[in-house]
C-alpha cells in the first residue's frame, strides 16, 4: 500500500507545471464551490507587502491622472490656431466674436542622462512638450557592459562594501549588453526671479523605468522634481529623483545592482525579490528641435 501510495505521489511530481502537486486550474475549480463563504471578503497572500501595494497605487493613480491630463489638454489645444494674420484679424474688427489664441509651445528635444552613462546606462529619451505645462519622456537605453565602480578603478568597490552611495551593490557584476525603457509623464510651470528678471521652467514628474540584464530584471517607479534650463538648441536639466525599485536575480541574489531588502515570497527563478527606496540626482542634456 506505502509503495502504491509513493508511486502515486512521484508521478503528480514528474507531471506538474509551475506548482507542486496541485494546479491552479485544480484550485480554480474547488473554490467555485465556496462562492457563498467568499462573497463580500477580502483575501490576503501570506506574499502580500502592504507598504508597496500602496506605494504601487498612489503612483498608478498619480500616473493615470497626469497621462489623463496631459491627452485633454493636447487635443484641446490642438484645435486652436496660431495664425497671426488671421489673429490679427479678429483682434482688429469688433464684430467678430473673439475667441483664446495659443502659440505653438510644443517641442521636441532628444537627451540623455551623463550621470547614468558613469553607471552603465545609456538612455535615448524622446521628449515631447505638448505646451507649457504638460510633456511626455520616453525611449530605451543600452546597459553597458560596465559599472561605476569599472570607472573608479579596481579597489574602489572594496572600500564601501556596505553603503555607496544610495544603496549601490560594488560588487554588482554585469559583462553583457542589455536594454531600459523610461516613461515619464511631466507637468511644467515657470519660476520668475525677482532680482535678476530672468525666469526658467521646472517640471514634477512620475516615472516608471524597466531595466533588462543578462542576469537580473529591475522594475522602478518614482516621483522626480526637475530644473530646466533651455537655450536656442539645448536643454541642461538637473533633477533629483525619488523611487521604488524591485529587483528579480536570475541565478544569484548577491549579484543585484542595489542593496535592499529580500521579499517573503520567491520569484519565477526561485530565488528571493531584493527592493529598496532609491535617493538619487539625474543630469539630461540634450538637443532641442
């Protein structure tokens, strides 16, 4: 009977998916037979961190209402003329009715972040102003075969094992080309000085950034606050960034690119999720056209 019993067991073990014995299409259909006791209540996963569930939807409802924002007023604005002989036309004859003229404010600028090429990341951000208030960044990045500690020198790494600088891992290692994707929807206003009479632009922003190893998968959402100083063809734009990082190892949890904290449950790869809070400083220089 024991033997009968193991060799049971061992051939649900030799054909099983994702889980161990049960399936979830097994679990599926037993729960429908407990629709009644489940009506009304809220189930929670031993997995669950409430902290990031929250963190996660403050910033998709941050998200959602500045993307929201951001299509209105473009569509909005599209319909208005900047026209100046017609424009003047109507400013000129009082029998027709008058009617809110916007100049056309959109832009389009090409940059790059310098202080995220010292750290093995180059990204290729398209940025769009719609008008003077709302934008949009986005476009990939190449991830280097490199780190900053690469540039530091040999050494550099061991003299901060534990903390340097905003929670960076020194013995990260990365020797194969990978790929970034950034969003970022932006609301602009403009800062007049009251001395010099001169005035520049700054920008709050909400961000998600996707970053694609050979051995490690970075998912990154956060808020950043950005100066903009803009020229004839050149925008320099330092800003300070706040963020949430999830990070997912492939094959060795030592191996991430920040020091953080190992999550409860494990990943695809069986191996524990590192998260932590990122403070960090972003310099994007680019060409405006």
């Amino acid at each position: 009977m024991g033997k009968s019993l193991n060799k049971n067991f061992q051939e649900v073990k030799a054909y099983k998916k994702n889980e161990f014995y049960t399936q979830l299409t097994d679990i599926g259909k037993e729960l429908r037979h407990y629709e009644e006791q489940f009506k009304g209540k809220t189930v929670f996963s031993n997995s669950d961190d409430p902290r990031f569930r929250f963190f996660l939807s403050l910033h998709l409802k941050l998200t959602t209402t500045l993307l929201a924002l951001t299509l209105i007023f473009s569509i909005h604005l599209s319909g208005q003329t900047n026209d100046s002989t017609y424009q003047q036309y109507l400013l000129n004859n009082r029998d027709v009715p008058k009617r809110v003229y916007y100049a056309s404010d959109a832009k389009n600028i090409i940059k790059t972040d310098i202080i995220s090429i010292a750290g093995g990341h180059l990204p290729i951000i398209w940025e769009h102003r719609f008008n003077d208030h709302f934008g949009f960044d986005a476009g990939p990045g190449l991830l280097l075969p490199y780190s900053f500690f690469d540039i530091l020198g040999e050494g550099w790494g061991d003299a901060y094992p534990d903390f340097f600088p905003f929670v960076i891992n020194p013995n990260f290692v990365n020797k194969n080309l990978g790929i970034s994707l950034r969003l970022e929807p932006k609301i602009y206003w403009k800062t007049e000085h009251q001395f010099t009479s001169m005035s520049h632009s700054n920008s709050i922003s909400t961000f998600y950034n996707l970053k694609s190893y050979s051995n490690l998968l970075i998912n990154e959402i956060g808020v950043a606050y950005t100066y903009i100083a803009d020229f004839d063809k050149f925008t320099y734009q330092p800003s300070f960034a706040l963020s949430y990082v999830i990070q997912t190892p492939f094959h060795d949890e030592s191996n991430v690119k920040y020091f953080g904290k190992a999550s409860a449950d494990l990943s695809n790869y069986g191996l524990h999720k590192i998260s932590c809070f990122r403070l960090y400083f972003r310099l994007n220089m680019g060409y405006i056209f």
